[in-house]
C-alpha cells in the first residue's frame, strides 16, 4: 500500500521556519516527481515547489528565496525548508509524487500538515 506521510507543520511566529517532511513508503520515491501544495481556507490549491526526478527545482513567485525543496532518495523523503514565513503562509501542506508511465499518469497523495503563521 502506497503512503505519503507529511509531517513538521505548527504554530510558527512571523519570520519563522519549519521544515515539512514528505516521507513516502510503498513505492520507489527516487523515480517520481514530488511536489509541494497548499491549501488555505477559501482559496484554490495551490503548487508551492515542484523537484523532478534528476534534482531540478521549480517555485511559485511567493515562496522563491524563502522555501526549499529538496529529497533524500536514501530515506524515500521529500523536505520542504521554509523561512522567514508570513501569515499569508498559512494553509494546509500536501506533498503529492507523480509519475507517467504507458497506460497514463500514477500520482499519490499525503493527507496534508497544518502550518500556521501567527503572532
């Protein structure tokens, strides 16, 4: 049975960090594509940093210089670094791994960590 397992997520004060952990048992993490969402409340999911397969990185506007994704094969985890965090940070965290293959596109999801950015 395939699972993602993120964990790291809380109560942090403005200009903070935490780092989330995409921990993956049940498939070979090493040959997906990882990616980092959020979800805050009454908004659109949204794709906060993206690591391919060979190690190369993607980040939306708001996080770039702040966040940074990275993955330890060895241990079939993804981490999402994130600094000086802002309040509009605040959501919840999903880390989803994808991958195509003949018949389409195979992709798994986490349950999602909350992080919350307050004073």
């Amino acid at each position: 049975q395939v699972q993602l397992v993120e964990s790291g997520g809380g109560l942090v004060q403005p200009e903070g960090s935490l780092r989330l952990s995409c921990a993956a048992s049940g498939i070979i993490f090493v040959i997906y594509d990882v990616g980092w969402y959020r979800q805050a409340p009454g908004k659109q999911r949204e794709l906060v940093a993206t690591i391919t397969t060979s190690g190369r990185t993607n980040y939306v506007d708001s996080v770039k210089g702040r966040f940074t994704i990275s993955r330890d094969n060895a241990k079939n985890t993804v981490y999402l670094q994130m600094n000086s965090l802002k309040p509009e940070d605040t959501a919840v965290y999903s880390c989803n791994a994808k991958r195509v293959v003949t018949s389409g596109l195979v992709d798994y999801w986490g349950q999602g960590t909350q992080v919350t950015v307050s004073s």
